[in-house]
C-alpha cells in the first residue's frame, strides 16, 4: 500500500534519492579505489607483453613491398648515399 504523502515529501525524495546513490558509488570507488588501480597496472602489463609477443622481428617483413614502394626506397637510398 502506498501511504499518502505530501507533494513537498514527494519533491524530497524525488532530490535525495539520486544524491545518496551518487554519493554511494562515489564512497565504493573511494574504497576501492587501490584495488581498481593494480587491477588497471595488471591489465596493462599483461596487454603490453601480449603485443611484444605478437609483433614479429623489427628486421623481418611480412608483406612484400609494391613496386611503388620499392621505387621509393631506392630512391631515397640513391640520394641518402649522395
């Protein structure tokens, strides 16, 4: 059953409500807020030694060059030499 209210309690609760589940989430991000932190350096660390596991050798090519890329190359190093 609903009980009758005055509008002015209506107002209220209508305005605190949001406010105390604001500040709620606010005081469990505040607690936990050193274990968000590792867990964040965890998730990094693993993702940077995903990425250095899948990059192939800086000196090894995995897609041959395009003609236009070779023209280029070879121009470049014919200058670079001059």
């Amino acid at each position: 059953m609903w009980a009758e209210l005055p509008q002015v309690w209506y107002t209220i609760i209508e305005v605190v409500w949001p406010m105390l589940v604001l500040c709620g989430l606010g005081a469990w991000c505040w607690v936990y807020r050193e274990a968000l932190g590792k867990e964040d350096q965890q998730m990094h660390k693993k993702r940077n030694q995903q990425l250095q596991t899948q990059l192939p050798p800086p000196s090894t090519r995995t897609v041959p060059l395009t003609p236009v890329q070779k023209h280029f190359l070879d121009v470049m190093n014919k200058h670079g030499q001059n």
